[in-house]
C-alpha cells in the first residue's frame, strides 16, 4: 500500500534537535524493532502519537511533530490477507508481551517479521495502537 498525508510524532523532548533520527527507538527498542534497528513510531492521530509516547505511567514532557510523508511501500498490518500472504498471525503483532520476548531472546516475535518487511524493501508498517496505547482516556 501507498501512504500520502500528515503523521503525527511524539517524542522526548531529549530527541527533538533530529525528530527524524529513530535514535530513541534504537537504542532501547520498540514494538516493532529490536535494540539497534532506528525506527519511527508516527500516527494519524495526534492523540495516538501521545498516548503511544506515553505508555509506561503518566504524561512525560513530550514534544509533537507533524510530517507530511509520502511513503511506499507500506506493509497493511489491518489487512489480514496481506498477513495470511506472510504467513502471519494479526494477534502476534499485537502481543503485549514483547519486551519480555526481547529481554529472553534478543528480539519479539513482532520484531523479527517488521525485521523481514524491512528485508523485502517495505518503508513501513501500518498497525493499530498498541492495546495500552488504545485503554488510555483522555
């Protein structure tokens, strides 16, 4: 899939002089990358980019961007034919428990397929918030 439009980015205010660095992300890992792999966590959403921020505890100080992006390939993690097509589950995609598979093994089960989309030459996968990023009210 094609993405053109506005994302939303939410990040310490540590990382806001290279917004575009992934070098949070890199260092301690994400959702859907390992430690050592830069990523950009982006949204539609500006409530999406602060809440997915700000998932462990309360609002930390936090610094929004806008970008508009035009990206392509995007992998659709909402389709479940494209993932059926990878051989992949929608629920691995989504379990909460990916830090822990990173402290046990290296990387998430999440982590390495986003790793396999990488190899294949996707700039991207589009998901759905993460649960704890979904229970937060505002």
């Amino acid at each position: 899939m094609r993405f053109q439009g506005i994302l939303y980015r939410a990040l310490n205010p540590m990382r806001a002089r290279e917004p575009l660095s992934g070098e949070g992300a890199r260092l301690y890992g994400g959702r859907f990358n390992p430690r050592g792999t830069p990523a950009l966590y982006t949204s539609m959403s500006v409530l999406t980019a602060i809440r997915e921020a700000n998932q462990a505890g309360s609002l930390q100080p936090t610094t929004l961007i806008s970008l508009e992006a035009e990206l392509d390939p995007i992998f659709d993690a909402e389709d479940p034919a494209e993932l059926a097509a990878k051989g992949i589950d929608h629920a691995l995609l989504g379990q909460g428990d990916w830090r822990l598979q990173m402290r046990r093994s290296g990387t998430s089960a999440g982590q390495d397929f986003v790793l396999r989309l990488i190899a294949e030459g996707y700039h991207g996968c589009a998901s759905e918030a993460s649960p704890k990023a979904r229970a937060v009210p505002i």
